[in-house]
C-alpha cells in the first residue's frame, strides 16, 4: 500500500505539471479563436453584412471552423487532466485512510 501511495503522489505531481500545461494550451487555442472571429466580424462589416448576420456568416468559414474545433480540444483536455487529479486525489485518499485503519488495528495512533 506505501508503494501505491508514493505512486500516487507520484502520478499526481506529473498531472499537476501536465494540468498547467494544458491549461496553457486551452488559453492559447482560445485566444487563436477569438482572434479569428474578431478578424471575420470586421472583414463581414466591410463586405456590407448586415450586424444580425455577421455571426451565421462567419461561422461557415473553414478556418473558424477548425479554430473552434481546436480549441474545444484543448479545453477538452485540460478538464479530462483536472478530472484524471480528482479521480487520483480520491484514490489516494482511500489508500490513506485504508492505512490508518491497518495503523489503528495494530494499536499506534493516527500518523
């Protein structure tokens, strides 16, 4: 059970580590996205769109497309690391507690 402790620790530091990073990425994907809706909406008004319409235009854009696709990826990814931490977390938290009770049971006190 030590060694699944340490184990867990172990794979937690690495998703904390992996957590930033895909954090990083969402950010930038988003930042790419918005970046390129902001350049659609102002080339739809300087082909004459109307304002209502802008928005239904743009989407159909191919580029716009992928950057949604990306970022929506990345933001995929950064939760399924907070969720993998979470899951880790409670796991470890139940080897812990195993532990104190087999700590218990021999007579010592909670560590």
């Amino acid at each position: 059970m030590w060694n699944s402790l340490r184990e867990n620790l172990n794979t937690l530091n690495h998703l904390t580590k992996q957590y930033r990073e895909e954090g990083i990425a969402a950010a930038e994907a988003d930042r790419e996205y918005r970046m390129k809706v902001a350049v659609a909406v102002l080339h739809g008004k300087e082909l004459g769109y109307p304002a209502t319409l802008i928005k239904d235009a743009i989407y159909k854009d191919e580029a716009l497309a992928r950057a949604r696709f990306e970022r929506d990826c990345a933001q995929a990814n950064y939760e399924a690391t907070k969720e993998a931490i979470n899951t880790l977390k409670l796991e470890t938290r139940i080897v812990n507690d195993q532990l104190n009770r087999e700590w218990n049971q021999s007579g010592q006190r909670d560590y």
